[in-house]
C-alpha cells in the first residue's frame, strides 16, 4: 500500500517568515496529494490540494509544489501569521476501490512572535 | 451543508469495556471512512465503506473492532473489549462524487481507556 513520509517533525518560525513542509510517497499511482491544518482538538480542515495533472497550485498565502517524478511535494506558508500554528498533514490518493487517504505524520508548526 | 456528526466527543472507559462511536455523514455523501488518530500522530484508516458495502477494513483490529452502515447513511464503529492502547480520537470522514479524494471530516470522538 502507499506510505507517506512528512519531514519535519516541528517547525518553528519567526512570524511574518516563510515555512516549507515536504512529503514524499511511494504509489505511483498516487494522483491527489491534499494538506490538512488541525488545531488543537479540532478536526482535520482542508486548506489546499493538488492533483497529478499540474505542477503547482497557489492559494493567497499557501502554495503546493508536486514533482511526481520525485514523488514529493510541498507546501509553502508566506509571511506566517500566529494563527498559522498548528499541526500539518500531507496526505496521497491512489482512486480506485479502496481509496482511503494516507496520511503523513504531521509536521507541529509554531509562529514565534 | 450540514458537516459530518459524530458522538459522542468524548468517552472515558475501563479496558475490557465496550465502547460505541456513531457518525452521520454529509448528505448524499456515498463514502464513509473512520480513521484512528493516536496523539501526535496522522489519522489512520480503519474501514471504508462505500454506500453500506465495505470496500477496505485491513486495517481494521478484527478480534476487537467492528462497524456497520446497515442502510447506507450512519454508522456505528464498536470497540469490545476495548485495549489501552485504543485510546485515540475516532474520525468518520465522508467524501461524495463530485471530488474524488477530497475528505470531510467530523469533530472526532475523544476515546480514553484506563
């Protein structure tokens, strides 16, 4: 089955600076790769996604990188504001049947003011 | 829209108890998932059905862990006898056919199991 690995762990920034968050997979019939933003005791919240047709998606503030020859992709926060701080999850669909969603472990991220 | 429900959000146990979650998913939504999301770590799926069929439970701990959609709408995941280590937050997830892949999710349902 797919595996997703997310790097890093914690991420601490100083606010108004930019922060990365990167995730490899390992299907490469994996053709839709979202990220999820869960503050504390909240549920999982869709911030942006990105399917295997394009190469980068924009959103404001947040971009997502895919290079599906590397099998990674990105997500990219500009100028972090202190509600950015939460936990990110990458996540990779293969379709099909059985097409459940597997997640990265989640990268902690925290806007120093 | 409503969202996804679920209860309830929070539950406190002895091991060897029972324990079950239910969830009601957006409307129309034929995809249902519950995922198990130990503390700092990603969500991992359990189950998916897809309208009351099951399409994926290998990960599911089947000595212990069971959940049914009778009539293609709610469902009810189960844990008896419950463990330690199955002290997490239970998401139910549903997803429809306009966005393949795209998850929503409920509120979770906060298990302790002392």
């Amino acid at each position: 089955g797919e595996n997703v690995e997310q790097h890093p762990s914690t991420l601490s920034v100083q606010e108004g600076d930019s922060a990365v968050i990167k995730c490899t997979y390992s299907d490469s019939a994996s053709n839709y790769f979202p990220w999820y933003k869960q503050e504390l005791g909240k549920r999982p919240q869709l911030i942006i996604d990105i399917r295997s047709n394009v190469g980068e998606k924009k959103d404001q503030r947040i971009a997502v990188t895919l290079n599906k020859t590397a099998k990674h992709f990105s997500l990219h926060i500009t100028e972090t504001q202190p509600e950015d701080s939460a936990v990110y999850f990458c996540a990779a669909w293969t379709g099909g049947g059985a097409d459940g969603l597997t997640f990265g472990k989640g990268t902690h991220l925290i806007i120093q003011p | 829209e409503a969202g996804v429900a679920q209860s309830p959000r929070y539950k406190i146990i002895e091991k060897r108890q029972s324990v079950a979650f239910w969830c009601n998913p957006i409307s129309g939504h034929a995809t249902l998932y519950w995922y198990q999301q130990i503390l700092g770590q990603g969500p991992k799926l359990l189950i998916q059905f897809q309208n009351n069929g099951v399409v994926d439970d290998s990960q599911l701990p089947k000595d212990r862990f069971s959940a049914e959609r009778l009539k293609g709408v709610d469902s009810t995941l189960k844990i008896q006898p419950a463990k330690l280590e199955d002290s997490a937050v239970y998401l139910c997830a549903s997803s429809g056919a306009r966005s393949a892949g795209e998850l929503f999710f409920g509120e979770g349902s906060r298990l302790t199991v002392l």
